[in-house]
C-alpha cells in the first residue's frame, strides 16, 4: 500500500507547462506526445514501477540567495564537510539497495553557480489520477551501484581520485539508494527512476531520453513559474500536507526539465532539511539537484543504460471466440467448453475477448470474459506460478464464507481473514457447491456475483470472476474442468 499511495500522490506539472518545456529547445526536437500537448492521459504506455518514493535525511544546505537574480555568487561560504558514513556500499537486492558513502575528503567544498529555482505552492492544486498499462514485451531491470555511479558521474564511472560514492554537492549521503529501468519489447530504454530513503526523507528521480518522464496525474490549474539556469527552462513547484498519514506536514518540492542532452528530467523530493524555524531546506535540496544536473552543459548519462539487449521471451495474443483460445493446448484443459448459459458471443450487445500474455520469467496466462449488459463472465488461467493466490481452509467458513459477513466488509471481516474472504483460493480437490455458494453476493445492479481461485494438482491457478449466473450454474462450469 505504501508504494500505491507514494504512486497516487505523485505531484506532477501541468499539461500547458509540458508543453511549454518540450518546446523550449534551441534546437529542432520531434514533438512531444498528443497527452502532453493536450493533458489527455489515457494510458501511458509503459508500466507501473512498483515503489513510489522512498524516505531521506534532511541533508547540511547552506541558506537560499535573497537577490532575486538567477545565481548565486561563484563561490560560497564552506559547509562543514558530512561525517564519515560506515562502509555498506556492497550492492544490496531491491529490498536493500545500497547506502551512499561519502568519507571526508581535504579541501574547500564550495558552493558554485547555484541556480534560483522558484517553487511557488501547489498544494490546494487538485489533480486528475490516470492509469498506466503494461506496453506489450514491456520489462523491468534492477540498476546496480555501477550503473548508477555512471548516471551521475558520467561515461568513466566513479573518479578514480576520490573515495565518495557519488557527487558531494548532492548531499545524499548516508541515503539507500534503489534504481530500476523500464525497457519496451525491443530493448529499447523508456524511463528510468531511482528511489531515496532516509528517515522520513525520501526523494524519486525519473528520467527518460528524448522527452519528459510519463506522467499518470495531469494537474488541472497549478499555473507553475518557470526559472532558468545556465540556458535551461526549470519548472517547479511545491506542496505542504500530510502524505503518508502519520500526522506530520509533508514538505513536498519538485522540479521538471529537459537537459542539454536531451535528457527529460523530474525530481520530486520530501522532508529534506525542512526545519522547524521555517528555512526552507527542501527547495536548496532539490536545487542542488537541479545543479548537478546541468553544470558541464548535461551531468546526466544514460548511454549505457539506452539499450538493454536482454530481452525475455514475450508473446501477446487476442482471440476472438473461444474456439481461438482453445487452441492454445497448455491452457485449453482449463478453459470452458462452451459459452456461459446467455453469454453467446457477437448477438446484441454480448461480447466475447481473450487474450494471452506471456513474458519469460514474470507471467504466462490466458484470459477470456464473455459480457452481456453490466455482467461478466471471467476465467483467467495462470501457469507456471507466476499468479499468488491466497489459499483458504475449506473447513473454516469464517475464512471465506461472505454469507457472514455484512458490508462494509472492512467492518465486519477479522483482520486475520481479509486475504481468503477477499480472494480466496481453493485446492481443486477441496472445491465443492457449497463452497461456490458461500462465495455469491448480491451486486448492486442485480443478480449474484461469485470470485474465487482454484488451485490444481500441477500448480495452475484458476480465477473465476461471474456475475449474472446462479450457483449451480458457476460450479457446473467449474466441475466440468476439475
């Protein structure tokens, strides 16, 4: 759920400013996307990253500039340089990550050429949420400390000369660090993103070659001010709630661009030095960002990440009757032989669609749904145990039986049952009629809706979701393929 909020949450910029900033190039860029030209995101094509953003620490910032000019002075009064941070650079999992080690080096650390980024306040802007969908072929790749080392430092890595993990005048030490990459089917890069935590400071980078990170919130009236640093248009922006719930304002700053490189740019960071006394550390964090990413005319790189020649198997198919489907013969077993009683296929306002999705490593199902006004029929055919199912005590009705149980279910269901009496799974041997009438419930637009899993003997996993059937009717169809 934290992930699903963190994605919910997302702030993004508004379409007129997406707009704005793909055209600001000096030089000739393709156009951007219908969506970004006219704020209508049905479906990004490009899948959902499962984490949002992840927490920081609120990192040494010296004060803001007060003129109102776009840099600061050349050079600044030194910082006391960060401590000594334990060695846990070692690549972790996804889980883990690694932690930014940064140990004190000799010398001044001056802060140079800092931009003035405005990040006027949002938070009263309401939003428009979208869906993004799974791009057919569409994969994702875990980035290794190396890989992100590359991105921030460029082309040669880590510098030989020096012992920080990344580049001080981020302030990200001490920070876990987590990176993944989104490739279409033909290895072809589409966005990259990496996630920060610290305490309850988090940040999230998003990046994507040749034009803005996707967005699945269109912000409906935000106005945003554009700034300007060293040539580049920098829209930002910035929001004060409580995001996760816990009580606590949330200080919230993010900021969009395209890089000299061509490299679309969105940084949303959280809890980043803001103080008690109101100094506003959570902008100078996301600026130095800003910083770093254009000094030396582009210090982002992602060339070594632009293609990924390690493509897993995929395969995508639509049928148009069931006849089609069935002739897949690993799922054929598992699927009905005949439409549901009233669920013909093609008369009047019936309709039938199957699909196949397949990707080597993540999921190899079959889908069918017969629909007929404001019912469906649903069977859904997972192999290879790439579907998770939640598996219920036949002889424990509490733990499925929605008979006994009044809605709102969240009232009246024990926490311990949740899972099974949400969805619940059944061995293919355990399942009987009284097992499918314990699952049916009264939908609003009338008759019976029924969903439940089956696990067969070989580990295939069997949904159905049924509405507008009777609970003979759906164990037929389910006795019929046990």
């Amino acid at each position: 759920m934290k992930y699903y909020k963190s994605y919910m949450d997302r702030q993004e910029i508004s379409p007129a400013v997406h707009d704005n900033l793909l055209n600001l190039e000096a030089k000739k860029r393709r156009p951007g996307p219908a969506w970004i030209k006219y704020g209508a995101l049905a479906a990004c094509a490009a899948l959902i990253i499962g984490a949002g953003v992840w927490k920081l620490a609120p990192a040494p910032v010296p004060a803001p500039a007060q003129s109102g000019s776009q840099t600061a002075p050349d050079t600044a009064s030194t910082p006391e340089a960060p401590p000594l941070q334990a060695d846990t650079s070692a690549l972790g999992d996804w889980e883990t990550g690694f932690v930014v080690s940064s140990p004190t080096e000799d010398g001044p650390m001056a802060f140079y050429r800092m931009p003035y980024i405005l990040y006027p306040d949002r938070t009263e802007s309401p939003d428009m949420a979208f869906s993004r969908v799974y791009a057919p072929g569409s994969f994702t790749v875990e980035l290794t400390k190396e890989d992100i080392q590359a991105i921030l430092w460029g082309a040669e890595g880590k510098p030989e000369n020096t012992d920080r993990d990344l580049p001080w005048m981020l302030f990200w030490d001490g920070y876990t660090l987590r990176g993944r990459a989104l490739y279409d089917g033909q290895g072809q890069l589409m966005e990259l993103t990496l996630w920060g935590e610290k305490d309850r400071a988090e940040f999230e980078l998003e990046l994507r070659l040749g034009d803005l990170p996707f967005t699945c919130c269109v912000d409906l009236d935000r106005g945003d001010e554009i700034s300007e640093f060293k040539g580049v248009k920098v829209a930002g922006w910035s929001k004060v709630y409580d995001r996760d719930g816990d009580g606590r304002d949330d200080y919230i700053c993010g900021s969009e661009f395209m890089t000299p490189n061509d490299i679309g740019v969105r940084f949303t960071s959280q809890n980043n030095g803001r103080a008690e006394d109101g100094t506003d550390g959570e902008s100078w964090f996301n600026t130095l960002f800003v910083r770093q990413a254009l000094v030396n005319d582009g210090g982002l790189y992602l060339d070594h990440l632009a293609v990924n020649e390690n493509i897993p198997a995929w395969r995508e198919e639509s049928f148009s009757t069931l006849a089609q489907a069935r002739q897949e013969a690993d799922f054929a077993p598992y699927l009905p032989t005949s439409e549901p009683e009233g669920y013909g296929a093609y008369t009047g306002n019936k309709e039938f669609y199957g699909n196949l999705s397949y990707q080597e490593g993540r999921e190899n199902r079959l889908f069918v749904r017969w629909s007929q006004g404001y019912d469906d029929v649903e069977v859904c055919v997972y192999r290879d145990g790439y579907h998770s199912y939640n598996l219920a005590d036949p002889s424990n009705p509490a733990s499925y039986d929605l008979r006994l149980y009044t809605i709102p279910w969240c009232d009246s269901v024990p926490e311990e049952y949740r899972e099974t009496v949400d969805y619940p799974a059944f061995k293919a041997e355990d399942m009987s009629p009284a097992i499918v009438e314990a699952r049916g419930v009264e939908k609003d637009t009338g008759g019976l809706s029924f969903d439940f899993d089956v696990l067969h003997p070989d580990g295939t996993v069997v949904s159905y979701r049924c509405d507008g059937l009777t609970a003979a009717q759906v164990w037929d169809m389910v006795r019929e393929i046990l």
